[in-house]
C-alpha cells in the first residue's frame, strides 16, 4: 500500500466534469467512462438521455455551429443538412481492421492486427483526442429494450453528428442505459473524430464544419466485445452499433452462440389470400436492400410491409424455425436514385426528422440528388457546399449521399418491427448487381446448394465504400466487408445453423435485378415490379408456383412469373432468365479460384457443390 509519489499526484488529471456517475449499475461501465475520459481529456462528459430535449439541443448547437443546415421547415420539418469532409465520404475497409488474438480467425478477407500492437497505436492517437471538446457517452438497444435477441452497447464519442443519427439508427438512451444491470454484457465502443480543439499547452483552433482527421481505423476486438473507431465521421465508420457491432462483433458472437447476424432486409409479403410470408434478404452495400424492404406491390392484391433495411439477427427457436428482429431503429439509406416514382414510401419516411448527408441544396432550402428529379434545379449548392449548374459536370450529391430517418416514420412499417422474439423467416435470398449470367431468380432447392450460391455471389463495387465502382469482386452473403471472423469458417457455420434447423429451415432463392441488354439497359424494371419476383418465391414456399431446372438452379415455368402488363418481350424474358454453361463453367473458375484463397477452411460440402455443379453445366 504505497503512498502516491507527490510529484504524480500534481499530474494526475482531473476527472472531466461529468463523467462520475453513481447511478450506473454497471461497474465496469462507470469505470470505463472515467477511464477514456482521462485518456482523452474532453472538457466536459455528457451521458445521452435519447430525449427530444438533447435532439433540440444538439442540432441546434450544431447549426449555430455550422456543422448542420437547417432545412426548410415548411418542407421538410426538425430536418437537417450535414455536409461531410470530401475525404470522409463512406466507409473504409483498407482502415478497417479485426484485432483478433490469432491471425487465422481473422482470415483473408479481414485486415488482421495483434490486438496488443492495436490498443498501442490507438492508445496514442485517442490520447488528449477530445481536447476542448464534449464527450458523449451513448447507451443504446439493438433490437426492442429487453429483448431476448437484444443486445446493449454504449458509444462514447465526440462527434455530436454520430450522437444524433444514434438517436434516429437505435433504441438509445436512459432506457437502454436502464437495463444496463451489474452483470450485463455490454459491447464498448470508443469514437473519436480525431480534431482536437486545443493542445495540452492550452493553445486553441477554430472547430471545422466536420472534422475528421488524415489518419484513420475501424478496429474491432472480437474476444474483449469493443470497437475503437477514429479519425472519420461518417456512417459505417463512425455509428458503431451498426456495422462495426451488429455485423462485425454479432458475427462473432452468433458463431458462438449458433445465431446469424447478417447484412439483411427483412419484409413481410401477404399474398391475396392473405397468407403471409417473412423474407429475409441478403444484397452488397448500395444493391437495393432498402428499396426492396420498401416496395409497393405492381400486381394486385399483394401487399409488402418493412421490418428493416441493412441488419438482421436470426435465432433458431424453439419451433424449430429461424426467427429474425431488426436490431436498428432507423434507415441510413442511399438518397441517388431514390425518387418519389421509384420509392414512395422512403421520400415519404424522410419528409420530417430527418438528416441528410452530402445532399445537394435548392434555393428554398430544398433537398437534391441524381435520380430524385427526372431534370435537375437549373441552380444548386453542391455536396461540397459549392454553387452547382447542371453543366458544371460533377455530382450535385456524393453517391454515397444518405438520408437518416427513424423506421417508425416508415408508413409501410410492420407490426412484427416490435416483436422482440422476432418473426419466423420463411425464405431467404441472396443478391447482387450484375450486368450478365445471374438469373432474374433462381430458388436454390436446398440449404446447402442456397449456402453454395450465398458463398460465391459477386456483384459490381458501389459507391458505399471506398474504392473504384463497377468492378466486379465476390461479396459472400453480401458481408464481404462484415465477416468479423474467417470466412470459410463463416460458410461452416451456415452449414451448422442449417442442419440444426433441418425441414424448419427456409428456402434460399437468388435474384438479380441488374441484368443488363447489349447496350447497357436494365433488362427488368425493378422496384415495385420486384413484387412480381415475390410473389413467385412465395409460390415456391407454398408449393403453387411452378419451376423448370437449369445447372445451377430452377428458374420460374413458362407463364409462372407474373409478368402481365409489362410490355416485356419473349426475348426479354427468355434473356432475364437464361443460363450460359460457358458462361457458368467460367465463373465456376473465378470460384474455384475463390476458394483457393480459403484453403482448408473451405467446408468439404461446398466444394462437393462447385463439383456438382460442374457436372450439370458440362451436361448442360
Ligand atoms: P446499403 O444501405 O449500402 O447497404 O444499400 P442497400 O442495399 O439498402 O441499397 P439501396 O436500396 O439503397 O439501393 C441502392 C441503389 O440501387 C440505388 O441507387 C437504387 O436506385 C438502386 N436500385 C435499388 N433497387 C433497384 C432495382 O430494383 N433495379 C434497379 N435497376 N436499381 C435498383
Ligand atoms: C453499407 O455500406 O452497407 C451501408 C452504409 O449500409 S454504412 O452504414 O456506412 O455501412
Ligand atoms: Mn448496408
């Protein structure tokens, strides 16, 4: 029991104001915030209480700031306009970094570092990181507070943009902070934006509109359940309980615990006879989740209600189904493209409460994108917070522009959104983008081969991450950049959660909206035509619908996908469809060359797949 040596005790740092607090149930909790406080010296410590109080507060502090644009509030209420760092524009996955003790667990498609070499260099950077700045403690739920599938997480950050769009994207607050108890399991998440306002000599600068810092990582620790994240702002990178927790730490945890955690839209379909179906849909960033989960029905009778639009977790229950919830309670949706032609429902969802990111500004306080207008306004403020013509040659907004809005502002929201057990999943499908050789649909007969076609999908790059757009790279399950772990030990433990479910399990379908015709054009129409593509899984999952077989999967009969009123020609239909051997025989190639990269980690079954497959495209 040593005496302080004096000489320290005049360094010791004091506690930021705030930052004790003696109500928090969770020891470990309240230590935690002491602790990275005094690593990262803020001026102040606020706990967020999820009120509509600190929402007013905050983006009102953070207009008069200049880090937010006030929308007009005749068009679109309590909204706001943030515009991001033009180097801070989505997320980074060469900065994105699993820190798990063995480098084999994080595999090839991970960047892997020793979690002790990681806590060193983060150490340095968050040190003395929130000078002269509020550090923000943000509890939150994933999932109804309470849940069984739920899950809590605290975010402390300085970035009062991440405060508010956590209050929209969770459960977040004195709630979750509540169920909190001494003994929870809680998954620790440290941001900083990396902009301190003033050095330890006490000398200051002026704050940016959004700062950010040069220097950037995503860090996970699988096995300690905690991110740090500096030096970016923007979604993925910076709102932790999304894809940093409830993908790349949830995969993890799920492999542990025989669940699935997945970059998945749930929906729910009823048919006219009112017979309703779950369906769960795994598709690459920016390849049409949230317009799916959103769809208006073209065909009559059928109706589609949104349960979520990026996140599932799934759970085998006790009725031998998988059950799945929407961890998130809000959208961090694509703006591009979206138009009130092509998505009613989300133009409707994002009118009021709403902030948008690298937008384009009208005149009258108006929000802009490609795609939202079929004529852009003759005049604009960019992305970039620059005066914009439509003949000044560059996007009005970054197409990775995103809109944040609340999920029960969602007029075509379901109930099931609330059921803390979830809803039973009866069809899951996997998608992506591609121009040739993926079917419009294809059901996958059964679990094994849907595993197969989930493990080798590739699709185009998009703008959601950085790096260059349209090339094509395989994105297993659509979590290419969300596995928290190896990924043949991923496609293991499909297998594993399939044979637990055994008949329970759903059907696996693969769809692709993006076939495109010799000059470049969408082949199908999409969107609300999508119905159409629905209603034909859900006719698999009730045995109505009607099936031909192809090499890698059945295809829709002639006359059994409703394609009435579309004009399309028999070519049309025939080329949605069609299943080039060659075609396939090369891209079993590309997969077996996939493979290659995985080793023996490689489930014995899904190479059985490829090599079946083989055999019926060389019968073909
Ligand atoms: P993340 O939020 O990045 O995970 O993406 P997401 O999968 O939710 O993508 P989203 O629904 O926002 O779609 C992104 C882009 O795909 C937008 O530009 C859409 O216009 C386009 N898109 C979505 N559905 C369709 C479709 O059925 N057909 C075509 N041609 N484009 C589509
Ligand atoms: C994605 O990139 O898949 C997104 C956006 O949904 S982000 O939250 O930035 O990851
Ligand atoms: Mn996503």
């Amino acid at each position: 029991n040593h005496a302080f040596p004096p000489v320290w005790a005049s360094a010791i740092p004091e506690v930021p104001d705030g930052a004790r607090r003696h109500d928090v149930a969770n020891k470990q909790l309240a230590d935690w915030v002491v602790r990275i406080a005094l690593l990262t010296r803020p001026d102040e410590v606020v706990w967020c209480d999820g009120s509509d109080e600190e929402w007013n507060r905050l983006t009102t502090e953070m207009t008069d700031a200049g880090s937010l644009v006030r929308l007009d509030p005749g068009v679109h209420p309590d909204s706001f306009l943030a515009r991001s760092d033009p180097d801070d524009v989505a997320r980074m996955e060469d900065r994105t970094f699993i820190c798990s003790r063995s480098e084999a667990d994080a595999g090839p498609t991970n960047n892997w570092r020793d979690p002790a070499d990681m806590h060193t260099e983060l150490n340095a950077l968050f040190a003395e990181s929130m000078r002269g700045r509020t550090m923000y403690v943000v509890p939150y739920s994933m999932g109804p507070v309470g849940g069984a599938i739920s899950q809590v997480g605290v975010q402390i950050t300085d970035s009062p943009y991440a405060v508010i769009s956590l209050s929209i994207m969770t459960r977040m607050g004195d709630d979750a902070l509540a169920v909190i108890g001494p003994d929870t399991d809680w998954v620790a998440g440290v941001h900083s934006v990396g902009y301190p306002l003033r050095d330890r000599d006490g000398l200051r600068r002026d704050d940016v509109p959004w700062p950010s810092n040069p220097v950037k990582y995503v860090s996970h620790f699988p096995e300690e359940r905690a991110i740090w994240s500096f030096g970016s702002g923007y979604g993925g990178n910076a709102l932790l309980p999304k894809k940093c927790f409830a993908l790349r730490i949830a995969s993890v945890m799920a492999r542990d615990e025989g669940w699935l955690a997945e970059h998945m839209l749930l929906l729910k379909l009823t048919s006219p006879a009112g017979r309703a179906f779950h369906i769960a849909a795994a598709f690459p960033s920016a390849c049409g989740k949230t317009n799916l989960a959103m769809l208006r029905p073209t065909i009559p009778g059928w109706d589609v209600e949104t349960i979520g639009d990026d996140i599932a977790w799934l759970r085998p229950g006790d009725d031998g189904r998988l059950h799945a919830i929407n961890p998130e309670a809000g959208f961090f949706g694509v703006a591009p493209g979206t138009s009130v032609q092509n998505n009613p429902v989300a133009i409707d969802t994002m009118r009021k409460h709403t902030i948008f990111t690298n937008v384009a500004l009208t005149e009258d306080g108006e929000v802009w994108w490609e795609g939202k207008t079929d004529e852009p306004p003759a005049h604009l403020i960019d992305w970039r917070g620059q005066y914009w013509t439509p003949a000044s040659g560059t996007p009005a907004a970054h197409p990775n522009a995103r809109f944040t809005a609340p999920i029960e502002q969602c007029r075509t929201l379901a109930d099931d959104w609330y059921e803390a057990d979830g809803v039973p999943i009866d069809a899951i499908v996997f998608g992506g983008r591609r121009a040739s050789n993926v079917p419009l649909v294809v059901d996958t007969g059964d679990w094994e081969h849907g595993v197969f076609v989930g493990a080798t999908v590739s699709s185009e790059r998009t703008a959601a991450q950085e790096g260059r757009v349209g090339e094509l790279r395989r994105d297993p399950f659509g979590m290419l950049p969300f596995v928290g772990y190896d990924m043949g030990d991923y496609w293991q433990h499909w297998l594993d959660v399939g044979a637990a479910l055994g008949s329970g399990a759903p059907k696996i379908f693969q769809v692709n909206w993006f076939r495109q015709d010799e000059e470049g054009a969408f082949l199908w129409p999409g969107f609300g035509e999508n119905s159409r593509v629905l209603a034909w899984i859900a006719g698999r999952v009730s045995g109505e619908a009607e099936a031909v077989d192809t090499a890698i999967g059945e295809v829709p009969a002639p006359g059994s996908l409703d394609v009435t009123g579309l004009g399309l020609g028999a070519t049309v239909l025939q080329s949605l469809l069609d299943v080039d051997p060659v075609a396939w025989l090369e891209e079993c190639d590309r997969t077996e060359e996939f493979f290659a990269r995985f080793g023996d980690r490689v489930p014995g079954r899904l190479r059985d797949e490829l090599a079946r497959l083989r055999e019926r495209l060389a019968g073909a």
